[in-house]
C-alpha cells in the first residue's frame, strides 16, 4: 500500500486564480483519480465551444492528456462519472462515449446537474489504472 499520494499536473495547466487548489489527477498506487474535466480554458476559465458535442470531445482529448501525464491511457479507464448540463444530450454523450470506447467499454455513471460555470455542458471524472 502506497504511503502517500502523488499530485498529477498536465503541463501548461498549473493552478490559477480561477483554479487555485485543484490537481489535474491524484495517483495513489496503480490507480490514478483524473479531476473533473471540462471543456473550460483553465487560464481564463472561459468555456471553449457552446456546442455539446463539441464540448465532450475536447472533455475526453483531455482525459487522455491528463491519463497520459499520469503514466495511463484511455484504455486503462476503470469508472466514468459524467455530469450534463441537460438531459437532452445524453443520447449524443453515448454515441461519442461508444466512439471512444467502441469494446469493454469502462464502468460509468451518468447525471443531470447545474454548473458553476455559465456554458458548461458536461464535466467528466475519470478514475483509471496505471499499468507496471
């Protein structure tokens, strides 16, 4: 067992005054627990797209950026939890969650909620393994 856990930051995504006390991902172990993700520009804190799927598509190019950061990959993903904005988009969330993940896709969890952030559309945490 791990003594204790290691702070995961992707380059260019050091803490700002919009996001002063958040790492990117926490390892602990083999197992690797990625932050909320957003497609929200963690200078500005500005959302990048007003289009869902747009949105969901850099959420998960993120996911792979900060998997990688943190020695994993997208096929290393053991639990999604996905937050939307609305309901109505769930059945675009699947097709662009069954493009990524087309076999064995990971265990996930998927609910309607508000955003601090005006024009967020969806936020994605992500919990994987780190292989040896």
């Amino acid at each position: 067992m791990p003594s204790s856990a290691e702070s995961i930051t992707r380059a260019g995504t050091t803490p700002t005054a919009a996001r002063p006390l958040m790492a990117d991902a926490m390892r602990w172990g083999d197992l690797l627990f990625l932050s909320g993700r957003a497609a929200v520009d963690p200078a500005t804190f500005q959302v990048r797209s007003d289009d869902f799927e747009t949105q969901a598509r850099i959420v998960l190019d993120d996911v792979a950026a900060v998997l990688e950061a943190g020695g994993s990959a997208m096929e290393h993903i053991l639990r999604v939890e996905c937050y939307l904005a609305d309901g109505g988009h769930f059945a675009a969330w699947n097709r662009i969650f069954a493009e990524r993940f087309p076999s064995s896709p990971p265990a996930r969890t998927t609910l309607v909620s508000a955003f601090a952030v005006e024009g967020m559309l969806i936020e994605v945490q992500v919990t994987a393994g780190v292989p040896s």
